[in-house]
C-alpha cells in the first residue's frame, strides 16, 4: 500500500528520477506480482446536509481537529443560506380553499475540504468520520483521485513519424 | 391534633370492631342453628391487610460519586442519548418567557432530543486519532503542489460516496463516476486532437483546455470507471484511426483555412517563379493571409495584410494620409 | 322591481359617496384576511381553574420546532436529496404506536426516534411504575421485535422519574 511512499521517500532526489524508477516499476510490479498501489487523492470534499446548524458545526469541529490530529491540510466553511422547500396544503382535507397551511424543510450546508491524501489516510478518515456521524445528518463524500495515464494509450506505430513531425 | 385524635380513635373501634367479629366467627360455627348476621359494611373472611406501596430503591445520580480526575471516555464511550445521572455537567436547555432558570437536566427531553457529541471530546479525538495515525501514510513530499500533481497524474477521477439513515447504505448517485483530463497531457497530433476534439463534442471545454466525461450508464460504480477509462482509450486510438473517406476532404470541407493548401500560395509562387520557401517575406504573407481568412477582416488583420503584402512585393510602406 | 332597482341604484349612489368620503379620509375599512384564521393542532386552551399540567413539548406550538423546542425525529430524510422519507415516517408512527403500547402509561414524555445510519435509537422519560425486573424485560422485548420488524439493529434509551409532577413545565 505504502509502496509509492517507500519510494519517493528512498530516492529524495529529482522527481523525474522518481517518476522514471517509478514508471519502470510499475510496469514490473504489475507483470510481477499484481501488486495494489495507493491510491492518491487530490482532495476529498465532505459535504454536509443537517437540520440543525449548531450540530453541523459541532461536527465541522470535530472533522477539522480530525484532521489536524492526522497531519492533513483541513479547510471547512458553510453556505451562507440554507435551503428552504415549502409545501402550502390546505388546512382542511376538502374544502375552503382560502385557509392553508405550510411547511418547511430546512436544509444547511457544510464542507469540509481535506487535501492531498493517499487512499489508506482517505479510507482511514473517512471510515472515522462515517461512524461518527450524528443522528440527522447527511454527508457526501466526493473523492478525486488522480492517475497517470495508462501506458497503453501511446500512439500507433504508423503515426509515430508524423506526430514527431509535426509537433516539432 | 384534632384529626390525628380522631384517626387514633377510628382505628381503636375499628379494632375492636375486629376482635368482635373474629369471635363472632368463632361462635357462628359453634352454633349453626342460629341466623347469621348479615355484615353489609365488612365483608367476611379474614381481613386483607393493604398491600403497601412498593418503595423503589433508587441510587444516586451517579454523576454524583464521579472523581473529579476521571478519565471520561470511559464513562461516555460511544453515541448515546443524553443522560442527566451520567453527565456531571449542570447544564439546562429550555426557553422560558418570564424570568427565570431554563429547565434542569433532569427530565428534560430537549437534551435527549439534540444529538450530542459527549463521545467526541477533544481528548478522546486526539486519542483515536492517535491510534488511527498507523493506518495512515503520508502524502509523498515530491508531489507537494498542484501543478507537479497535474504533470505526473493528468487523469482526475471523481466519485462520491453517500451517508444517510436508512436500513439501506446503497445510494443510487454513488454509481457516478466523472473522468477528466486536459487535452495537451494525451500529447496528440494536429490531426488526431481536432478528430477528438469531433469525437467528444461539447464535454470539451476550451477555456480550461479540459475534456470532461461523465459515465451513470451501469449499475455499479466499478463498471462505471471502467467504461469511462475504456472511453478514453478508444476516443485515443480512433482519434488516431484514418479512415479512407477522411482522405477525400477538398478544401470545400475545411473548417479552417490553410495557406499552404490554397490558391494564394499557387499564384504567389507562379508569380515569383520559386517555391515558396525560397521567397523573401513569404512566411509573414502567409501568416496575414490565415489570420485575415480565419479570425475574419478587422482592421487589425486588415493592416497586417497590408503591411505583408507591401513587404513582399517590396513597396514602399504606406503613406500615412493627414 | 322598480323598488329593488332604486334600492340598487340607492345603495350604489350611497357607496360611491362612501368611497369618496374614504378617500378624503385617507383610510379604507378593507378586509383581505379570512374570517377564522385560527390554528388549533398542538396548542392546548387555557382552563378556568389554570391547573392544566404542560410538559415543555406541550407548552410550545408547532411553530416553534427549530426555535424553542427541537423534533422529535431525527432522521436524514426530510432533508434535500433525502430518500425513503414516505417510509421513514409511516415507520416512526408504527414505532410510535408500539412503543405507547407496550409502555402502557409509563411514558411521561414524547417518544423520541433518532436514526443514525441504520441504528434507531427510541428515547424517551418514563415513570417509575414498573419493578426493574419487567423494566428490563420491555426494553430486551421492544427492542428484539422492532429490530425484527424494521430489519435495523434498535436501542432504547430511557430516563425515569419518580413523578409525573416532575416533567410539568407550567400550569394553564
């Protein structure tokens, strides 16, 4: 899992060093011995629904001291206006159409925003976080993983010679 | 004092009354032959004796008997509605319209309502965090800025997991999976990117240089980032792909116009009697002509035109009119 | 008939004297609000003697919720994207009606239904009529049957008091 850090952290030099040794064992590691690398997240972005806002900023609280604990880069911040859907119903089931009734839904939001996460910190977090959730509020959680591209995607032989040509 | 005498005395005659009727008892059976007494206000038989209210032994809060230096993730290890004997805290919650103290803690069912995060206190947070650090590894301090992320992982891969109450934790949305990448980073020839660009349409957006896919169309989410890193390799290799019709497009079928490919270029050469690469200043007309062609006539472009063609033809420059 | 035309004829002559009057003054005698705009649900009348006991919950209307008094469910349906909410309330009612009825007049308080994931936590102030011996037999009970019924894992977490005098908020 922590394959990528051994590696990155064992030859501290050039980056284009690392990418190549990295690359070269990749591929090996993948014809080897179908190893699973760790994921790398660019941010994962929490996104809170509740009725009530004081228990959203209890829990914002709570995920940003998660993260501080855990060494992660932790911003929150919340929509400044909540949600309102109204439902008007007459008063009474049938008749008299004049005398209604409303009801409101309200819906608060908060995010909370951790950045640069490999996938084991990101399960990690997220399993934590999940499972202290308290009663009444919705979270989404929206991952964004970045991946290099795949090293089957390279140009067809034929083209080889006009693309040179034609990008030089 | 006057009543109390009086419950006193009641219950002397009422005793008595007993004593009375237990012998009478006695003799009734001795002496069957006799009438029986009919006794309306007691009922016969022995007398019940009334049952006494059950006294409940109820401890004290045990919130009372807490140590002050106890550990107290202990006491409130997990989520738990609110209890008034287990939390020390003299907190009240209420609102009250004339003056005076909101509601205690006791019996109160607004605290027990409001879910509560006695569990989560900043101590026991920076324990489990603690013990969860061994399942964390660290960020990799070579990748430590956007732009060197973006060099070396070009595909962004987003997806969404869902929480809510529901006996169920499957969410329809969490099968969404969006890829995204900027076009330069798939390193594409001039004739394989404007292919792509054809083949993806408008999920191209020119201002970020960015092509976004989006893929809801299977049941999972797995198959969904699937089927879009799939899309991605075949919109590379057809891109790619020349079919033989591509090779029957006239210059009637360009989207833009080329210099190289037009008339222009013939009669500049016709007229110079050399190709065009060995005639002076035939780069700076060519380049006039493709911008006054494609960007349309301004004055800008008209002026560039003019100043090129003034340069090829070796005319003096223009005078300016006052 | 010529009668009811005058008269018709008087009233309308009469009414556009009043309106000129009116806009002289200023002020129109105009009603737009409906006659009875009175709400009645969860609001309870004043007794003559004003010894009418009120919980908390009893003593702020509906319109209060999120103000002054909190739901008495919580869950994430009501919420914007929230799914199975038809299911989530009709599964609150029949928690609800089990509970008061297995509890029968022990409960002094609402019953109080919060869902956290799948996990329903049944909360709520009962009075201290039952031994604890069949105290702790209701709440294995409620719990095994609702679990079973609702195919979540259920708790029950219950207050006591001694007596009911104790939850009442104010006398009206």
């Amino acid at each position: 899992m922590s394959y990528l850090r051994q590696i990155l952290f064992r030859s501290p030099g050039t980056l284009s060093n690392v990418v190549r040794h990295l690359c070269t064992q990749n591929v090996a590691k993948v014809e080897a011995t179908q190893e699973e690398l760790d994921k790398l997240y660019k941010f994962v972005e929490l996104e809170l629904r509740g009725n009530d806002p004081a228990v959203l900023k209890s829990f914002c609280k709570f995920a940003v001291t998660t993260g501080n604990h855990l060494d992660i880069n932790t911003k929150s911040w919340t929509l400044r206006k909540p949600n309102h859907e109204r439902y008007t119903v007459l008063k009474c089931i049938h008749v008299k159409k004049k005398h209604r009734v409303q009801y409101e839904y309200r819906t608060y939001y908060s995010f909370v925003q951790y950045k640069y996460l490999t996938g084991s910190t990101a399960d990690t977090v997220l399993e934590y976080l999940e499972r202290n959730l308290p009663e009444g509020v919705a979270l989404k959680a929206t991952k964004v993983e970045v991946q290099a591209i795949p090293e089957y995607l390279v140009p067809p032989e034929s083209d080889k010679q006009s693309n040179t040509t034609v990008d030089t | 004092m006057l009543k109390i005498f009086r419950i006193i005395e009641r219950n002397t005659i009422e005793k008595t009354c007993l004593c009375v009727r237990y012998s009478s008892t006695d003799s009734s059976a001795e002496k069957r032959d006799e009438f029986r007494v009919l006794n309306i206000r007691k009922p016969k038989g022995r007398y019940q004796e009334r049952k006494q209210p059950r006294t409940l032994n109820i401890l004290p809060p045990r919130s009372e008997s807490m140590p002050v230096d106890q550990d107290w993730g202990n006491v409130w290890p997990g989520p738990r509605s609110f209890h008034p004997a287990t939390v020390p805290l003299p907190v009240r919650q209420g609102y009250v319209e004339k003056s005076g103290a909101p509601p205690s803690k006791y019996a109160n069912a607004e605290l027990v309502k409001i879910p509560n995060f006695l569990h989560l206190t900043p101590p026991v947070i920076e324990r489990q965090c603690n013990a969860l650090k061994q399942f964390c590894t660290p960020w990799p301090k070579a990748l430590d800025t956007d732009e060197k992320l973006e060099k070396h992982f070009p595909l962004q891969i987003t997806s969404s997991d869902y929480c809510f109450s529901s006996p169920s934790i499957r969410n329809p949305l969490a099968r969404i999976v969006t890829l995204r990448f900027k076009l330069g980073s798939l390193g594409l020839n001039q004739r394989a990117k404007d292919k792509f660009l054809r083949l993806v349409g408008d999920r191209y957006d020119e201002e970020s240089d960015s092509v976004t896919i989006v893929t809801d169309r299977c049941p999972l989410k797995k198959q969904n980032y699937d089927y879009a890193l799939y899309l991605l390799t075949a919109l590379y290799h057809e891109s790619y792909n020349v079919e033989e019709w591509e090779n029957l497009k006239t210059e009637a079928d360009m989207e833009y116009y080329d210099w190289l490919k037009n008339k222009s270029k013939a009669t500049i050469e016709k007229l110079f009697g050399k190709p065009h690469g060995e005639i002076e200043n035939a780069d700076v007309y060519a380049d006039s002509v493709d911008k006054l062609m494609n960007e349309g006539e301004n004055t800008y472009t008209l002026d560039k035109y003019g100043e090129a063609v003034r340069k090829l033809l070796n005319l003096p420059t223009k005078i300016e009119i006052k | 008939m010529s009668l009811i035309k005058y008269s018709c004829n008087y009233s309308l002559f009469k009414h556009v004297l009043q309106n000129n009057t009116i806009q002289k003054n200023s002020t129109r005698f105009l009603q737009t609000s409906s006659v009875c705009l009175k709400n009645q649900a969860g609001r309870y009348r004043i007794t003559p003697k004003g010894d009418f006991p009120l919980t908390y919950e009893m003593a702020n209307p509906p319109h209060r919720i999120a103000h002054r008094k909190a739901w008495n469910s919580w869950n994430t349906s009501n919420l914007d994207g929230g799914v199975r909410s038809a299911e989530t309330a009709v599964e609150d009612m029949f928690i609800r009606k089990f509970v008061t009825g297995t509890w029968h007049n022990l409960f002094a308080s609402e019953v109080i239904i919060k869902r956290q994931h799948n996990i329903i936590r049944i909360a709520g102030i009962i009075t201290r009529g039952l031994s604890p011996r069949k105290m702790y037999f209701l709440i294995g009970y409620t719990e095994e049957l609702l679990g079973f019924w609702l195919q979540c894992p259920v708790k029950m977490e219950l207050q006591t008091i001694a007596d009911r005098k104790d939850i009442v908020f104010k006398y009206i």
